[in-house]
C-alpha cells in the first residue's frame, strides 16, 4: 500500500465509494498533458520486506497511467494476494482448506505465467469454496481479491473494483478498520482507480492506507515508502506538484537507509522523482536522477533486464522533448532491443516504446519509418486484445 497526505477515508472516502457503487461518474482529476508515455518500473521483492506488499506498487505508466497484464505491466509486478491460510480444526474442515490452498495456488502459477484465463477458472473454485468458510473469513477476502486481480490485468477494471469492495468489506469484519491488511486491499482498489484515471477516488483510499501503515509499522519502514511513493504519483497526476515532491523524496530516502542507496527499489523512486521534475522543467534535475537510476539499475539487475530499458526509454523521452534528439535515439534503440530480448517481440511494452521512438523519427523528418513503427505497434496492440499497455 502506498499513501501519505489529506484526510485518511471518513466522508471523502465513503462519498467516492458510494458514488461508484452507484455506478456515477467520478470527478474529474486535472492531469498533466503530455505527448510523452514515461514508465515506471515495479518494485521488486526484498528479503527485507514481506513479499506481499509487492503486489502493490506503481503498475502503470505516467502519463498514460494505464494497466495492462502487466505493474508494471512492464514487469509483471501485480502479484496475487495470498494472505492468511488458516488451518481448520476438523478433519473435512481441513480438506476444504486444502482443496481452497490447491486452487489458490493453482490460479497464481497461471498467473505469474500471465495466463489471466487459465488462473481465473481456479480462482473462481477457490472463491465457491472460501464463500462456505464463512462471511467474515479471511480465506473469502484472499479469493476476492485474487480473482480482481485476474479482471484488473485484462483491464477489466469495473469487475475487479466490485471484487475488491468486496475483499476489503471482508477484512475489516475479520480484522477491524485499522489493521495493516486493510491497508493492502486499500491499495488494491486504489491501484484500480488510478489504472483508470480515477485518481479523486484513489487518493483517499492511498492516504487511509498511509495512516494505518505508519502506525502499523513505523514512520520509516519500507512498506510506508512505497505508500509513499505510490500517493506521490497521484498527486502528481492531478498536477500537485508541490504536494508530491516532498513525498516522493520522503520515499527516496527511507529506501535508501532501510535497503541501501543501490538497491534497485531506490531506482525506481529516483525514476518516479524525475519524472516530476522533468513535467516542472527542471531539466538538470531530472537528467541526475534518470542517470542515477539507470546506474542502480544497471549495476543490481544486470543490462538485459526491462527496468534497465524502462530508464533508458525514460532519459530518451527526456532528450526528445527538450530536443536533444542526437542523445535520445540511441537510447531508445538500446531500450526497444532490451525490451524485445527479455519480453518478447510481441509485448504491450514494446508496442509503447516503438511510439516513443516514431515521435524521434517524424521530429527528425523520417516520417516512413515512423509509420512503420506505429504501424507494428498498432498490430502488436490488437493481438493483445486491442488495449493499450
């Protein structure tokens, strides 16, 4: 979960929950305009944190801010929730749960092989079992949750925000309204919003989830970085720059003293603070921290690796739109070969990265081979179903 800054749920919070329930339309969010799709990459697992906050950072674009199969869809960063299993105390008691824990487990491989068809069949009978433990089981808000997440990353997006109103229902019977799982699948239905723009929706869902987090855990912990980080970016998206710098390098730095300055989650707050500057027109700012970025990225995951081209992509977007197109175009050839040799020449976030660098090329008076990326972005973008990534 990922939040910090106004007023934590009550009537903002209950007013945009009704209003959607009720099927209105949410208010509108100012948001920068830009013709650039920045990226931002997902935080990665650390044995210093527990795995299950992952599924809960940034999966989206900016700009775009656009979820697709993918939390990054750029890595598949939305992971499934496993949350309690709890052991039953009779023997048929004990089959359900371990008939529950075998479709549970099922539907996530399907999951993290991207095979969002295949993982929904277990996840629906892992539901159908979850629904006979009880009303207020936790088991019942795992399997919600999980099959949102199915519906989320087939951008399926007013499916999965009714699973996760349910999931989170669910934990607060089971946990209460201040407990730190509620903080997750307060992220959850946050995440779906922002993956639709809907950020007046996200926000006080974000900065609920930030209250119960700091005191969960402390002010400095990890977890409350990637709240952190992910209200930031929210803020930014409704043009609160202001609002969002301080909290993103509140994130920064409570990163780099948990995990080190080189730990690759640290790139990925550097990268989301560049962003801001590079919409503030702080150019020599955010040219440092996309540098410093792609360092620590370089350095910890290796050269081949699709966060590595999410930086190079993201220092290229910066050259192109100040026009220091010399600079950008090698960067993105590096990113596009990155991308195409560890994601597949198929991928969504290829067809993104071809746009990026046709804008290059029409800039640069090579209209033809521009066409001809957008063109095979365009097709990669239809065998996908037809979304943007």
């Amino acid at each position: 979960m990922l939040i910090a800054g106004a007023t934590a749920g009550g009537g903002v919070l209950s007013s945009a929950l009704a209003q959607t329930s009720a099927g209105q339309t949410p208010p509108a969010d100012p948001s920068p305009s830009a013709a650039k799709t920045r990226k931002v990459p997902d935080i990665l697992p650390t044995s210093g944190i527990v795995t299950d906050i992952y599924r809960y950072v940034v999966s989206w674009r900016l700009i775009e801010f656009l979820v697709a199969a993918s939390f990054l869809s750029l890595a598949v960063g939305v992971g499934v929730v496993i949350k309690a299993r709890r052991r039953s105390g009779t023997r048929e008691e004990a089959r359900e749960n371990k008939r529950w824990e075998s479709y549970t487990d099922a539907g996530t491989a399907a999951f993290e092989r991207s095979s969002y068809d295949e993982a929904e069949t277990p996840f629906l009978a892992a539901l159908r079992l979850a629904e006979g433990f009880g009303r207020h089981d936790p088991r019942l808000a795992t399997s919600l949750s999980n099959l949102a997440q199915v519906h989320r990353a087939r951008g399926d997006y007013a499916d999965a925000e009714q699973l996760y109103k349910r999931s989170l229902a669910v934990d607060e019977k089971a946990f209460g309204p201040d407990h730190e799982e509620i903080a997750n699948s307060l992220n959850e239905l946050a995440q779906t919003y922002r993956a639709q723009r809907k950020f007046a929706f996200a926000q006080p869902l974000y900065e609920r989830a930030l209250e119960i987090r700091e005191k969960a855990v402390g002010v400095d912990h990890p977890q409350v970085a990637l709240t952190l980080d992910s209200l930031a970016q929210v803020y930014h998206a409704q043009g609160r720059f202001a609002d969002a710098e301080p909290l993103s390098r509140r994130a920064v730095a409570i990163l780099e003293k948990s995990l080190g300055p080189e730990h690759p989650n640290v790139a990925t707050s550097l990268n989301n603070l560049a962003g801001m500057h590079d919409d503030e027109g702080n150019f020599d700012e955010a040219e440092n921290l996309y540098k410093r970025s792609l360092s620590i990225y370089t350095e910890a995951l290796g050269p081949e690796h699709p966060h590595v081209a999410i930086s190079l992509e993201n220092l290229a977007e910066l050259y192109r739109t100040h026009g220091k197109l010399a600079a950008a175009e090698p960067l993105y050839k590096l990113s596009l070969g990155v991308l195409e040799k560890a994601l597949g020449e198929e991928h969504p976030d290829v067809a993104t990265t071809l746009d990026n660098y046709a804008a290059l090329l029409r800039m640069t008076g090579r209209g033809n081979d521009a066409v001809n990326m957008e063109t095979r972005a365009a097709t990669i973008r239809g065998r996908a179903g037809g979304g943007q990534a």
